[in-house]
C-alpha cells in the first residue's frame, strides 16, 4: 500500500522523445520487479516493459522494442522510461508497477491488489 507516483508525461510531435519517471517507496523498491503498462481510451490496459530487481535484464513489448529503454536507480527508489521515435499510437496514460510477474509470452501482470497510480498522460500528435 505504498503509492506510485508517474511523471514526466505531456505533448510530443511524432518522431519526438519523452522520459517518464516513477517515484516508488524505498522500502522495498530494490528488491522488486519494475514495469510500466499504458492504456488508451477505450483500450485495455497493456504492458509496456518490465526491468529486473538489479536492472540485469528488461522486457519490452514488441510494439516498442527499439523505441523505449526502461531503467532504474536503485538509491533513488526511481524507475524511468526513455521514450523515443514516438508514434501516434504511443499516446495513452502510462503506469508504473510494484512487484509484476511474467506468465510467458509476453504477458505481464501485477502480483498484487495494489491500486493503480494517477499515470502520466503521453500525447503524440502528427
């Protein structure tokens, strides 16, 4: 029950690029697995990249493979995602997650009943 606090969204031209930032509690955050899902209006929420307790490894979606890099600090409790090329269908509210657990083939899902976070709105426009 420690909130997660998403910034860093606003307005970009496509092609354009936009570093997301998110605030989590340091009690836990070095020993968690860290992700971020998006979901656009009238579309269900989707994962978009998750990143390992030590940052060794990461995961993306192959929708933005190549495009967005996820990181993290692990003395600031702050996990981050660089996004560049930015496209049109790249707008949607993103969130970071606590704690998230891969079901294989690609499919991320959060473990816990946590509440999602406000997210942070990206808009890319032509």
């Amino acid at each position: 029950q420690v909130p997660l606090v998403e910034s860093g969204g606003g307005l970009v031209q496509a092609g354009g690029s936009l570093r997301l930032s998110c605030a989590a509690s340091g009690r836990t955050f070095s020993m968690s697995t860290m992700g971020w899902f998006r979901q656009a209006p009238g579309k269900e929420r989707e994962f978009v990249a998750a990143i390992s307790a030590s940052g060794a490894s990461t995961y993306y979606a192959d929708s933005v493979k190549g495009r967005f890099t996820i990181s993290r600090d692990n003395a600031k409790s702050t996990l981050y995602l660089q996004m560049n090329s930015l496209k049109p269908e790249d707008t949607a509210v993103y969130y970071c997650a606590q704690d998230i657990v891969n079901f294989g083939m690609g499919k991320w899902e959060r473990h816990g009943m946590d509440p999602w976070g406000k997210g942070t709105l990206v808009t890319v426009s032509l």
